[in-house]
C-alpha cells in the first residue's frame, strides 16, 4: 500500500499546473574575467580538478546528449574517486545504464546526491534499493533549466561533452567524429554554473563556424582522446512499430489529433522516440500529405522519422533539444530548418515563453495512470524507478492537446489503477487516454468530446476504462513499500508532486 | 585649460586597463512567466506604455544597428512626451543626428539621463552645451554589456527594433525588407532587462528560422508600419578613402602590421568603416594575396569592403556586432561564415573571454593623442563631443597590436598634445601611432621598436612627433572650458577615466 506523503517536507507542496508563478530573481553567478594572453586549453582532466580545484561536496553537472555512448561522466567520477572525494552531488540530466559504475561511487560516498531528470538501468536499480545516500532529487527537462535559471540547483562545475571546440571555448555538437546534434541540454549549465569545462576530442581552428555554446561562459577546453559514443545515441527502438496493438493505438491517436480541428497548416507536435509514438506521426503523415497540410514544428527529441518528415516539407521546423538517432544528427548540421534550442526555450515553465507553449499536439507514454488522468512515468509496477519525466510533465502543460497512449493491459496488469505508484504529470494537464480499446477524454474537455463523438471515434469513461481493464486483468495487488523515501519528484514549477519509495524486496 | 579632475567624484577611478578585475556577480533580473495560451502581440506603443507601465523615471534602452535611419527612439520617445513623462533614463547605444527630436526632450525633462557609446549630431552639440540635466554617461561597447550584465545599467524596458519577428518574440536583424543586419548589440538588454518590447515591421510565421534574440526573453511583438531606413545604416563613406596622405599613412600602418610578424594565417583584425581605416585593410589585402595568407577573422561593425575579403577567402570568418552597409547586412543573412555576435562576446572585459582579446590586430583613430599614447575619441579640438569610445578601448585592449592611424596634422592644428580634452582610451593599450611622417612606438613595446628598425620603417619618438607637429602648426590654444562636466567616460571595466566639461562658447 502507497504510503501516505507529505510532500511539505521536501519542498514545496505541487498545487496545480499553473499555481506556482515565479517570485525569484535568476541566479546571479559571478562575474568572470579572463586576461587577452590567457589560454583556456588543458589537456587533462586532472589538470581542471587541481586548478579550480574541484573539492568535496561540489555540485557537478553533465548533460545526456550521448545517451548510453556517453564516457565522460565515468571519466570525470573516476578521478573523483581516485582523489578521496566524497559528497559530490551530480546533476547529471539523464542517467543511463552505461552509467553503472556510478553506483560504486554511490557506495563509497563519492556521490552522495543525484539531480536527474531520467534513470533507468543500474543507477536506477540501485537508487530503488537506497544505495544512495540521499533521495535523488527528479525534475523535469524544463524544471531542470528553470532549476538551474532560478538558483535552485546551483553547479560549481558544469562539465560540457562537446564534439567539437575551438580554443577559446566556442562549442558544438555537429560536427566532428563524435558528433551527437544538439547540446540543449547543457546551455543552461554553461550559462550559469561557477565554472565551466567543455571537453572535447576535436579541436578546430578559432572562430568556430556554428556555436551553440559561446566561449563567454566557457573557462577551460579539456581535448581528451573520446569523450563518448556517438552510436550509444540510439538507445533503443526509433523505428515505427510493427506491433499491431500499438498500431491501433496510434491510429486511434491520430484520428482523435485529426477530429480536434488542431491538425492543419501550422500543426505544431511533439512525440517520443519509442516505436509506438512514432506510429502516431506515421498516421499523422499520411493525414498531411493526402491533405497537403504542412505543420510549423515538430519538437523534442528528434528521431530520422520526424527528419524524413522535414525533408517532405510536412513540417517547416524542426526544434531540437537533443537527437536521438545519427539521422536527426545529421540533419541539425546540414538544414537550416532545423534548429537547436537549450532547455529553458525548450521546456522552462518561467521564462517569457518556453516552446512547448506553442505546441498544438503532444503523444505521451504513460506507466501507469490514475482516473484523475495523472500519469506515472517515473517508476514501474514494480515500484522501482525506471524512467522519469524528462520533458513528459513540460509538453503535457504546454500543449492544446495532449494524448497519452498505452496498451490498457500490459505484462498483464492494467495500466489503469485507483492510486499509481508516482505521480509525474498532474492529470488537470492529460486531455486523452488512447489505449486499444479506445478514447477516454478528460471530462474537463467537454469540447474534444463533443468532437470525438461527432467524428464517431470510440470513447469511454475512464472510470468504464479502468472497469474494463480489470474485467480482463483483475484488480492488481498493490506494491508493497517501504518508508524510505528514495527520490523525489519535482514538478517543473519547483514543487513537489510526489516521491518514491524503497520496494519492499522479497529476498 | 583643462580643469583638475576629481574622477572619485564620479565612481571608482581608472587604475589601469586590467586593474580593476570584477568583484560583482550577475544581474538577477525577475524570474517572468507565461501562461501557454498568452498572447504577446500589439499593435501600437501606446498599449505598452498603458500595459507595463512606463512611468517617471524608468531607464528604457535602444539598439542603433539601424544608426541614422532609425526612427524607434524618436517615436517612443514622442509618445513619452505627450503623456508627459518625466526623468527618463535612455540607454540608447549610440546616438546619430536623426535623434535630433530628443534635444527637445532634454529641454522638457522628459528625458534627464542618457547612458551612450558615441554620439553626433544636434543631440551632442546640446549635451556639450548642457541642455540635458545630468551628465551623460558615455561607454565602451563592451562596458555597456558589462555595465548591463553586472547591473550597473538597469533596464526597466528595453525596445528592440527587429526587422523579423515572429508573434512569440523570436527575432533577426538580417530578412525584411528593413533588414539592417546583426543585433548584437541588443543582446545584453533582451537578456538583462525586466521587460523586453520587440518592434517590427515584418511578422512571419512560427517558428523564425534564424534567431538572433529569443523568445524567451521578449515580452511584448508589437507590429508597426516602420522602425527605420536601412538606407540610413551607412553613415559617412565606406569606401577605401583616396587621400594621398591617408593612403601613405594606411600604407605605413599595412608595413607595421607586416613587420610586426603577426601577419601569417590565422591573422585576426579588426579595422573601422572609415574611407582611412579600409585603406589599412586595401593594403593588408594585397600582401595577403602576394603571399596566400588566410586569416581567421574580421571582427567589428562590418562593411563590404570585409565582405569581400571573406568572399576571397582572405578571412575564414567575420564576427559581426553590427553591419556598417547593406552588403554587410546581405553577407550575413547568406554567408554561414559570417556570424554575428552580441556586445558582451564582442567586446566584455568580465566574461570568460570576449572576441576582441582574440584579435591579432585593431587599427583605430583619434581626434587627439598625448605623448603617454592616450587617445581622445569623445572630442573635438574644440571640446564639443563629436564621438564616443564605440569598441576603441575595447578592441586596443583586447589586440595584440593597437595601431592609431592619423593625420599629424589636421585642421591646421596638431593631433598631438601635452594633455588631451578627454581620455578615451588609455595608453598602455595604444602600441603605435602612425602618421604620415612615420611611426611612433610605444617604449612599451621594445619588441615593435626592434621589429620596425629591422624593416627600416620611418620611426621617431612621440615627442619627436609631437615637436614636429608643433615646428609645423604652432602649439594650440587650449581650449577655455567652464566647471560644468557634460559628460563622464567609464572605462569599459566601469572605472571612470574621464569627465567631459562644457566649453566655453564665445557669442
């Protein structure tokens, strides 16, 4: 049985999706100077953490453009511990399982506190079982920069894998023999962290041609011999898939996008990189080009899919904050049309507009979700940390229409539950669950319901749903848990919506 | 004669040209917010003034990339007037005599203060002779980013003029048809200030593909029917000047950046717009081609007589802070190797490296020079401010070489004086005077002295110079001056190393 959570005690407490307006400043960092005869080049990481020095309880920040081909927070983590650090507190923007030697870090207290906005693999595991000694502190991709913006998460040293560099600190992820396309992630780190370390394998002549991080913010340029790579990008699926369950739902998903009028010239969306969200654009696809629509963005993280989509002209940009296959790498270094952009113009919920404000459609997954329609993205039926919001929580407030597609049953468990594990994204900001049985609508959307039932689509209650989903499954039994609390979860405002617990492991 | 100045009375007095490293942090503007369904478009100024407000005494700042073609300042500042505004503060990055209309509101307190780079025309004739209340206070380019940056120049409101915007406030400098080129130096104040008011003519469909200043920091799009004449852009001639003595002294100058050694692939410059200055760059042209040498970059206000070098493939790059011509403007809307920069990586002394301390070379001018090699660009011989710093003190303290090009001799009286009407630019960063007797060295500069003699270049020392200037001309007049001070020149570190007094004016 979930536990009862009072969220004040870790901040605080979430009160809707828009009732936390900003009443901070920005971050003030100091302000730097560098003498014209100064050199920024090193060609050490142990040389930067005897010169800032980098010493214990530092806050150190890497970015995910590398995914699960990423080597350098490993390297950085390394030289850590082989200097006796401990108390390191790692903001790190996503965690894979490449990252596993973390958890030894995490055993010997080199890394005590963990900022992320995605885990999965053996960082993920260990954190459920409390390895670590602190609960990992979980935001949003947009909460991560407005985190960072706002002071909230301050960084002493950001660490900036950066495929190319010249000397000077001029940076960019597309070029070179590691290219990984866009650096967003990283922009609000280099913006306002203490001090700034871009690593690279590939040095060119000073200026460099495109910057997507200027020299302004940037005090040293490490040339390692591999900083990451670059096929780790593609962690997973990125092809449509050919699963004839998802397929319907991702029909279904595109004819409710097609019947709530939102999908014509300037369609702006959003959707993941898994095989099932890219059935949506799939359908989508064919909608546009039989009826010669031609969106304003796709957004996110781009996949060669919504790239292919480009190319057609079914789309006049694409809006990158990271790319998740070589073909979206790419494209970002080659077309004009596609444009990189930092996390805080991605996602932030407190800046003068964040992108996902424009965004008419966005496809979302879902773990599992409630009948208020909050959904669960963090943790799985198992109770252990498996994902987070990455820019789940951020699209799902800034979009028109935001729809979550799941398979209703999966692993034989419903999706649909009275409590879920983890609350992630605040249902008041879910308009549609789409799962093979068909559509249940927010009951806050009376004017998608009415066109739904006017294009005749198959709609339920999602307490009918929920009904029907144990009629086929059973009423799954709730996960056992422990009192420890192991993460929490921070909305993109900076409140608390919710934390996970430890599992209770049977041995 | 010159007054004795008490500079402590204005600030914290010049030290040195690196001698006042930073002590601050960051400006911490307000944390904004917008609601997904915000609207930021406007049709008028008058719903921004209603909206904001703007009220008495707010600094409210402009970029001049359109220099004498703009007309933002003057219809902001009619409308200010007519709703009886008082005690405004305008932070207006340089002032052209197009700003004439604002003389009237120096003289009916809509206007009190008014913070600038350079300026001519009516505006500095009326702030020489004391119309406006409190003395202006005149910058580098790269002071007033650092100025804004660092909070010294707060901006309640800051008015961008945007050739293209799209309605979220994502803006360039470089399409429509009033396109006038780069922004750059805007960007400090779409970054810094509490609001940000985007004006343009030209709006087009979301998402802008080529964004110089970002959505996320502009407020307001307010559409208007115009914001300049791009013709206004060129100011004076950008031609390579035909002056028999110019061109020997260019000529000179292209000899003493040869014999410097610096002349080799990689050479970075940066050269003004004047018809002297691109002689400079005419000669250097000729030896790079007699000897294939390709530099890295030409930095500054960029004319089509750099364009052209870029075309050649005489420079890989130009950085670009503004465009001096609509070639300019042209060239960095096509050419990927033409990138345009803001004030603050242009020319900030407190970031982690501005582009100028890159630079192999300047060459600049000056009204009037003394024998410690300090220069007047604020004034004329006849204490009438007729200038301004612009990016003088920035590029010399940034270039390895700062050469001074200038007439010995010009308007019957001697360029070089015991003591100047205004310190613009300190010595220590001025390494040679040429003119069209020969060169003067800075002793500083032991290793010039050496490289020059080994080419047999006409050298002398500046007190030889200055002795044959006065054999010729006469020892000037000085120059009656009242205890008013006008104006306070803030060295780009925010020291003060000069004030500015009223003349005399003989009626």
């Amino acid at each position: 049985m979930k536990n009862q959570v009072n969220l004040s005690a870790f901040g605080s407490a979430f009160k809707g999706a828009f009732a936390t307006p900003p009443t901070s400043n920005r971050c003030a960092p100091k302000v730097k100077c560098r003498l014209p005869s100064d050199s920024k080049l090193r060609d050490n990481l142990e040389a930067i953490f005897d010169e800032l020095p980098i010493t214990n309880g530092m806050t150190l920040s890497f970015h995910h453009h590398f995914r699960n081909g990423d080597s350098l927070v490993n390297q950085v983590l390394d030289i850590a511990a082989r200097r006796g650090l401990k108390q390191l507190r790692i903001a790190l923007s996503s965690v894979f399982p490449v990252h596993a030697p973390m958890v030894e870090h995490f055993k010997n207290q080199t890394v005590t506190h963990l900022d992320t906005d995605y885990m999965s693999g053996p960082v993920a595991e260990a954190v459920s079982l409390g390895v670590l000694a602190n609960p990992v502190m979980m935001r949003t991709h947009g909460g991560r920069a407005r985190a960072i913006e706002c002071g909230d998460l301050h960084i002493d040293v950001a660490f900036i894998a950066a495929p190319t560099a010249d000397a000077y600190g001029n940076l960019n992820g597309t070029e070179g023999p590691t290219a990984c396309g866009s650096l967003g992630y990283a922009f609000p780190d280099a913006e306002y962290a203490d001090k700034v370390v871009a690593v690279t394998d590939t040095l060119v002549a000073y200026p460099l041609q495109k910057i997507s991080i200027p020299q302004t913010r940037v005090d040293y340029v490490v040339t390692l011999p591999s900083i990451g790579d670059p096929k780790g990008i593609v962690s997973g699926t990125t092809k449509v898939t050919k699963d004839p369950v998802q397929l319907r739902i991702a029909s279904l998903a595109a004819q409710a996008i097609e019947a709530s009028g939102l999908l014509k010239n300037g369609f702006a969306f959003q959707t993941g990189a898994g095989g099932a969200s890219l059935a949506v654009a799939h359908y989508l696809r064919k909608v546009m080009k039989a009826q010669s629509i031609v969106g304003s963005f796709a957004l996110g993280g781009i996949t060669g899919y919504l790239v292919s989509m480009l190319e057609e002209g079914l789309f006049e940009r694409l809006i990158d904050v990271q790319g998740f296959d070589l073909d979206a790498v790419r494209s970002l270094q080659t077309n004009p049309n596609h444009l990189e952009v930092g996390a805080a113009m991605y996602a932030s919920p407190f800046n003068s507009g964040s992108v996902v404000n424009q965004l008419d459609c966005v496809v979302l997954g879902a773990t599992e979700m409630d009948t208020q329609f909050n959904v669960n993205v963090v943790t799985g039926s198992n109770g252990f940390i498996m994902g987070g919001s990455g820019g789940h929580s951020d699209a799902a407030a800034g979009a028109k229409l935001t729809i979550v597609t799941a398979n209703l049953i999966r692993g034989r468990l419903p999706i649909l539950r009275d409590e879920i594990v983890t609350i992630t994204t605040p249902g008041e900001t879910v308009d549609v669950l789409v799962t093979e049985y068909g559509l249940a609508v927010n009951p806050r959307r009376t004017d998608l319901i009415e066109r739904f039932s006017a294009c005749g689509l198959p709609m339920m209650t999602i307490d009918e749903m929920k009904t029907l989903a144990e009629d086929i499954a059973g009423v799954p039994e709730p996960i056992a848990m422990t009192d420890k609390v192991v993460a929490v979860v921070e909305y993109r405002d900076g409140s608390i919506i919710d934390v996970v617990y430890k599992p209770e492991v049977k041995i």
